[in-house]
C-alpha cells in the first residue's frame, strides 16, 4: 500500500467485519522526538489467543474467498522498516488494538494519504458504525466523532451526498490546520 491512509481503511474495514459499532483512530506526530504512532480501537468480536498470535502472518485470515490477508503483516512490516514496531491486542468479546510506530525521517515511511476520504468511505461502508478520529501534531489536536455530527444532523442521514462532501471539506480543513508546521 502506498499510503498510511489505506492502511487505516483496510484495519478499520476488518473492525467493521468483526462486527465493531465503534472505531476509534488515532494519529500522533512529534517532529521533535521523530515519532509517529498510528492507532486503531474497535469493540468488534475480538481475537481468541490462537488467532492472536497469527495476526501478523500473512497466511493466517478468516476470510473464505482468499487464504492470505496481508493488511497486518504489510502494517508491521512498514513499521520495522520506518525504524518502529508494530503490535496488536485483542479479546475475544471485547475488541481489537492496533498500533503502529514510525520514525517520521525514516526514507521508508510513506505519505499519510488522504484521511478525510478514508473517514468518509468508513462512513459510506457501514453508518451505523460510529467513527472516532483524533489526530494530535506537535501538541495542536483535532478530534471528529460521527457521533456528534449524527446528532447534529436532527434525522438527516449522514451518508448524503451533501454532507459526505462538507464532511470531507471538514475533515480536510481541521487536519490541514494541525498538520501545519
């Protein structure tokens, strides 16, 4: 994959698999401490132990259709490259943790990638689910929940064409404003 981005829909698509109501996504950056952490939380149906110690392995999946599922090893493997680690937690009936750590000098690391459309797609792939995305970029922070815009939409669905295009205005703004060094 070429951006971290894709990563993020592609573990965030699992969680929504897993059965998860709620995804929590979590973006980090110290350009001081050359750091950056990428998190994702669900309360899907969680991993028994067995599982667990497979995730990484790109010939462990529980889909049918296809006896590989390369997101979580290609994740881990981008991590060691950028100089960082990768790990995963899960309980069954409870949910899954995801992270990734980078250094952000690394010549491996690639783009961030467009963030706002990955929200969206989430958004678009499943509305029921609720959708936490926080990102905190040398102490400026912006936090969106699909909660909060649920509410304030009053019975407006949020998957309307008008506001799946403010959301991604919205989204791009507030991340562009953090992002600024």
């Amino acid at each position: 994959m070429k951006e971290l981005s894709l990563y993020i829909l592609d573990i965030a698509q699992n969680s929504i698999k897993a059965g998860a109501k709620n995804i929590s996504i979590k973006l980090e950056i110290d350009h001081k401490k050359d750091f950056m952490r990428l998190s994702i939380e669900d309360d899907g149906c969680g991993m028994d132990e067995e599982l667990l110690k497979k995730a990484f392995d790109p010939f462990t999946t529980t889909r049918k259709e296809r006896k590989v599922g390369l997101g979580l090893p290609f994740f881990k493997e981008l991590a060691l490259q950028c100089g960082g680690d990768a790990k995963i937690r899960s309980q069954k009936g409870v949910g899954t943790y995801v992270e990734g750590t980078f250094n952000l000098s690394s010549v491996d690391l690639i783009p961030i990638g467009d963030i706002p459309s990955t929200i969206v797609s989430l958004i678009v792939s499943d509305s029921d689910v609720d959708v936490l995305f926080e990102i905190i970029s040398d102490g400026k922070k912006f936090s969106f929940n699909t909660l909060d815009v649920k509410k304030l939409l009053n019975g407006v669905k949020i998957t309307e064409p008008s506001v799946l295009r403010w959301l991604i205005e919205y989204l791009e703004e507030n991340i562009n404003c953090v992002m600024e060094v």
